[in-house]
C-alpha cells in the first residue's frame, strides 16, 4: 500500500507497510521446500480458478455493446451482459452467474475492463459461509490505468441486503 484516499501514507503508516513487506519476503525466504510446493500449487490452483471462471463468464451471458463511453478519460465500449436462460455451469463456483446482470466497459485502447455494474436478478449464494444476497444487490468495481500499462482495482462499490450462516 503506497496511497490512500490517493494521498501518501504518514511517516508511520509507510513505516508499518514496509514492515508488512519485509515479513512476507522473509517468510518465503525461509519456507522448506515442501511449504514451497505446497504455496506454488495453491497459487496454480487459484490462477486455475480464475481461468475457469473467465470461461464461464463468455458461457454465461449474451453480450450486446451498447454504445460508447469515457471512463476516467478512458474511451470505451459500454457492454450489456444478460444471462443466458439454459446456463449450466461446468465449473461449481460459477452457478452464482446465471442470477447477475450487468454492464461492463471495456477500454478501446487495449480491451482492459474499465468499470463493471453488477445487480443480482435474483437471490444469489457466494462462498463457503453460505453469503446470500438478496435480489436487487448492485456492485460496482472501477479500475484506473497505472502508468498507461496496467489495470489496478481502484474502486469498489457495494449496496446489498444479505443473510450470512456460518458452517
């Protein structure tokens, strides 16, 4: 962490994250090679998941482009997603999909997603402790462009009612 609010961190603030940093780098500096193994294949497994679900994504919804926007400066296409009514997903974590809506631009200049608006379409069930949002929910995530190469979360944005069960 480096900005908050998009201002410097204080002296002490920095200070803390920086200690962050050295603990984390010394932590994998220190782990044997079977907790390396172990980090490694999660990491796989997760950069997996993401595959999967991006593959869902394209399955789960018709796409239609309704027009053309700037974002933060950022030409883009606004994008309409729809989910498609006989959407069966092949990947589990993905069944949440087939109750959002939403819009999504796209950046022009190099196909980056600029900002995204989700709504829930119906009640819809996330992750392990069983999270159920209510139809109705809107999130809305922004992202800015860090010296005209990569894409960083910037914004994030979150109106729901939700029941949670812990297991």
């Amino acid at each position: 962490l480096i900005l908050r609010d998009g201002n410097p961190l204080s002296a002490s603030n920095d200070a803390k994250e920086q200690r962050k940093l050295d603990k984390c780098i010394a932590k994998v500096e220190s782990e044997s090679g079977s907790e390396r193994d172990k980090r490694l294949r999660k990491e796989r497994e997760a950069l997996e998941d993401q595959r999967k679900m991006r593959g869902e994504v394209i399955r789960a919804f018709d796409f239609t482009i309704e027009g053309e926007e700037s974002i933060a400066g950022e030409p883009a296409w606004r994008i309409r997603a729809e989910p498609k009514p006989d959407y069966k997903p092949e990947f589990k974590k993905a069944a949440f999909l087939a109750k959002l809506a939403g819009t999504i631009w796209i950046s022009k200049s190099d196909y980056g997603w600029v900002k995204t608006e989700v709504e829930t379409i119906e009640p819809a069930k996330f992750g392990l402790f069983l999270l159920t949002l209510k139809k109705g929910a809107q999130m809305e995530f922004t992202q800015t462009k860090l010296n005209n190469e990569l894409w960083l979360l910037d914004h994030v944005r979150l109106r729901f009612d939700a029941r949670v069960l812990i297991k």
